[in-house]
C-alpha cells in the first residue's frame, strides 16, 4: 500500500482567494486619563479604539478579497489630560504636549506590490455611534515648545495602497451611525504653537499609487445619521493657536501615477454633517479657527494620461459650519467657515497627452450654511471668510 500525504489544507478555497467576515455587537472603549502637578519634557497620550479591523498584502503575488464587515455596537476612544497644578506660578504641562484619540468602526486596507489585487467590500455599521474625544485642561498651566491635540474619528474606512500594481475594486459602504469628533483645550499660557483638531468622517473610501499604478473602482456610500466635529480652545495668554474642525458625510479620494483610473462613484449623504471651531483668547499672538463641512466629497486624480470619473451625489441631510473668535488683546485673528454639499474633482496630467472624461450629476436638496464670526476688543488684523457652496465640480488637465 503507497500512502501519500495530503496537505492539511481545505480542497475547497482556491489559491489567492481570500475571504473575511467580522461581526462585532460588543462596546469597543478605549480611554486613557493622565493628570499633571508639572512635567518638564514629552507629554504625551495615545488612544486608539477600532470594532472590526482587516489588513491584507500582496507582493509579486495576484489576490481575490471578499470581505464583509458588520457593527452593531458602540465605539468610543478618549484621552484626557489634565493640569492640576493650584500655584501662580506657570508649571509646565509638558514640553510639548501631544495627546490622540481615534475611533474607527470598520476598517478595511490592501497594500499590493508588483502584482493584481480584485476586492468586493462591504461595510454596514448601525451602530448609534462611533466617538472621538481628546481634552487638555491646563487653565493654571504652561504648554511649552508646542502642543497639540487631535481627535479623529471614522465610521467606515477602506483604503488601498499599490506600487507597480493594478486595483480593481467594488466596494460598498452604508452607515446609519453617528460619527463625533470633539476636541476641547483650556491653556493657561503658551509661547508656542498649539493646534488642536476634529475630523469626523462618516463613510471614507482612499487609494493611493506611487508608481505605474492601473485602477478601477465602483464605490457605493450611503450616510444616513449625524457627522460632527467640533474643536474649541478658551486661552490666556497664547502665541500661535489653531482649532480646526472637519466634518465629512462621505469621502472618496483616488491618486495613481503611471496608469489609468476609472472611477463609478454613488454617494448619498441624509445624515446632518456639522463642524464648529471656535477660540477664545484673553491675549493671543496669531488665532486661527477653520471649520469646514462637506456632505458628498470625490476626487479622481492621474499624473498620467486616462481617467474617467461617473459621478452621482445626492445630499439631503444638509450642511451646517460654524468659526468662532474672540480676542481680548491681540494681534492676528483669522477666521474661516467653508460648507459644501456636494464636491466633485478630478484631474489629468497634461504634458502626458491626458485622455479624461467625466460624467458629473450632483442634487444638493437641503440648506448649506458658512458662518464665521469673529470679536475683538484690541487688534492688529482680522481676516474672516464665509463660503458656503452648494454643488461645486472642478474638472482639469494640467501639470
């Protein structure tokens, strides 16, 4: 009798064929406190909290992935970092100070080098939220060299990355989940910069090619409950401050060198997105507060010859951005809110000889409103910007 053996190993799933399926209905909380008498070097606090997570790579090596990624339960990621020092004197917080919260619900990438990548992905959260949140409470100390604050947070995230590859991928994304984003920072005194920033994200969808790159994609976005993000900071005495707040319904961002790119993009935004940014200063140096808001984002771009982009936006659950200033005594205030609801770019290179054609439809059904307000007892110069937009599509050739 000859006996063979057999690989421990299933007949029935083929080479390269990749299949993932993650349900998660638990509380994802990541959260980290830290309080500070003083502290003269790095402080620094990272947080991270994600519910279903897959990541994938292909080297000289062709792949099929089928991945299925379903939320149901809450996930929430917070850092707090509190100065406790009680005397007049200005203690430092740290030399600098960073602290990072991010919060992400379903998270999807493929890296591919030198070989061909075929993904169908899906993502569905319904979920009541998904939260970011960092706090830097220092109202009686010092942040030196710098400080900075971010909180991010995504619902839904499938990203790709190729050199000398190719991509084609189906990809669908529906969300009926809050995405918040909150950054809150007191600070007593900094001669340093400091930037805090709030990025909430519904649905995003992201690929990037570094070297002669081929992509295709079919993308589906559905985005039906809130999107905010909100960073706010109440200063002393501060020299270079930032609050920036972004806020994105849905997002489709698509970058290739060397090859084409051919896009079908479908997204529906029906969820509130919102973004506030807002400083006050009793003394400031230069105060800048950002906010913007956008319901349905695409950007196709090729430094090569081929792109074509099939678009549809449909925006109904509206747009509501709001910057903030207040200066007691200062110098330079400058302040800008920027709403879109639907936005659509795409670009070829021209000195390649460009061949793009684009099919563009955006329905904007609700309001979009840009306020930015601005408040100063003493000054030097005072810059503000209100542009609220309600389809915008830009389309070009160039170098």
């Amino acid at each position: 009798m000859l006996l063979t053996a057999v690989p421990a190993t299933s007949q029935t799933i083929p080479d390269g064929e990749w299949t993932n399926n993650q349900t998660e209905g638990g509380v994802i909380a990541a959260n980290q406190t830290l309080n500070v008498v003083q502290n003269d070097g790095l402080t620094r606090l990272d947080t991270y909290a994600t519910a279903n997570s897959v990541q994938t790579g292909n080297d000289t090596y062709d792949a099929t992935l089928y991945s299925y990624q379903f939320l149901s339960g809450r996930t929430t990621a917070t850092t707090t970092i509190t100065g406790t020092n009680t005397g007049e004197e200005d203690l430092s917080l740290g030399t600098p100070v960073y602290a990072l919260s991010q919060g992400i619900g379903n998270y999807a990438s493929g890296v591919t080098k030198a070989g061909h990548l075929t993904a169908d992905t899906h993502q569905v959260s319904t979920a009541d939220r998904v939260e970011a949140t960092t706090e830097v409470n220092a109202p009686n100390n010092a942040i030196y060299v710098s400080g900075e604050g971010n909180a991010i947070t995504e619902v839904n995230h499938t990203a790709y990355e190729m050199t000398n590859g190719r991509l084609d991928s189906t990809a669908a994304q529906t969300s009926s989940t809050e995405a918040r984003s909150n950054v809150s920072a007191t600070v007593r005194y900094s001669p340093s910069p400091n930037a805090y920033n709030a990025s909430a994200t519904n649905n995003a969808y992201t690929a990037y090619s570094d070297d002669r790159g081929s992509q295709e994609h079919d993308v589906t976005q559905a985005a039906s409950a809130m999107t905010q993000a909100r960073a706010e900071v109440y200063a002393g005495n501060v020299w270079n401050m930032q609050a920036k707040s972004t806020a994105l319904g849905n997002k489709v961002n698509l970058e290739n060198q060397g090859g084409s790119l051919v896009v079908t993009n479908a997204q529906t935004q029906s969820g509130l997105v919102q973004s506030q940014a807002v400083i006050q200063a009793d003394e400031y140096g230069q105060a800048f507060a950002t906010a913007s808001g956008i319901g349905n984002q695409v950007s196709a771009g090729n430094n090569d010859i081929y792109v074509r982009l099939d678009n549809n936006q449909l925006s109904s659950g509206g747009v509501d951005v709001v910057a903030s200033f207040d200066g007691t005594t200062g110098w330079d205030g400058y302040v800008t809110a920027d709403a879109v609801g639907n936005q659509a770019v795409a670009y070829a290179c021209a000195e390649c000889q460009a061949n793009m054609g684009v099919n563009n439809t955006q329905v904007n059904t609700s309001d979009v409103n840009a306020t930015a307000t601005a408040s100063v007892g003493r000054g030097r110069t005072i810059v503000s910007t209100a542009r609220a937009t309600g389809n915008s599509a830009t389309f070009y050739v160039g170098n």
